[in-house]
C-alpha cells in the first residue's frame, strides 16, 4: 500500500500552519513565538544559539524572531555576561501571562489533533514524528 507519507505530512503541516496562523497561532502569539516561551519556560537565561538549536533555526531566523518577541513585550534580551557578543534570554511578566494563554490554546489543538485516535495510535505517530529528528538531524550530518 502507497501512504505517500511526504505528501501527506506536506499538506497536512501547511494547512496546521495556516489554520494556527489564522488564529493568531496560540494565546495570542504566533506558533514560532509560543516556541520561544515555551523553551524559556524551562530554560530562563539561555543562550540565544541555545534558543536556536532547540527551535531548530539558523542565526537569521533566529534574530528575526528575538526581535519580534522584544518588541512584543514577551522577552528581553541582555548581554552574556561572561561573553558580551552572546545574548541571554528571559521571560518577561507579559511573556509568562503569554505562555500561560499559549499552554491553553494549545491544550485546545492538541485535543483535536488526537480527537478519533486511542492513546496507542497517538503514541506511534508521537514516535513516528520523534524519529524524524533522529533520521533527519539538523545540521548536514548524516545520522550513525
């Protein structure tokens, strides 16, 4: 049988994008945003690189969307202080109130997502999905 599991995770990541987009994405920031909160969420003060590698960015992607989340309100970023050209991160007050929407909006989309699915069918798509980052990593290396 022929899934065509590239096309179908294809489309159906676009139309998750555009659908969370149209709904100014999760709590009121947009989904690449709710993934920066919720990285500092557990990680306070991190490294802007940090940031990055757990977001899955490159540099420029990276500084585009500090600077949006700044400009928000959501987060302020200082100068390391052992390494004045590196940049630590931190939430701010309308950033953890931001979260807190975020957590709930995405409670919400979560349940759709898995609505019609047992627990057992979730857990394999959650693996399938998780393999995808072990076989494909980031960077250009091929996995061992």
């Amino acid at each position: 049988m022929n899934h065509r599991l590239v096309y179908l995770l294809n489309v159906g990541q676009r139309r998750l994008h555009r659908w969370s987009q149209a709904r100014t994405a999760v709590g009121g920031v947009t989904a690449a945003q709710a993934g920066l909160l919720f990285f500092l969420a557990t990680n306070d003060g991190a490294l802007t690189n940090e940031a990055a590698a757990a977001l899955d960015l490159k540099a420029p992607g990276m500084s585009g969307l500090v600077d949006r989340a700044e400009r928000a309100g959501l987060i302020e970023r200082h100068a390391d202080e052992s390494d004045r050209r590196a940049s630590r991160l931190w939430l701010t007050a309308e950033g953890r109130v931001a979260l807190k929407r975020s957590k709930a909006g995405l409670a919400d989309l979560n349940a759709r997502l898995t609505e019609g699915f047992t627990a057992s069918e979730i857990d394999v798509v959650a693996r399938w999905l998780t393999s995808l980052q072990e076989k494909f990593p980031a960077s250009n290396e091929e996995p061992e």
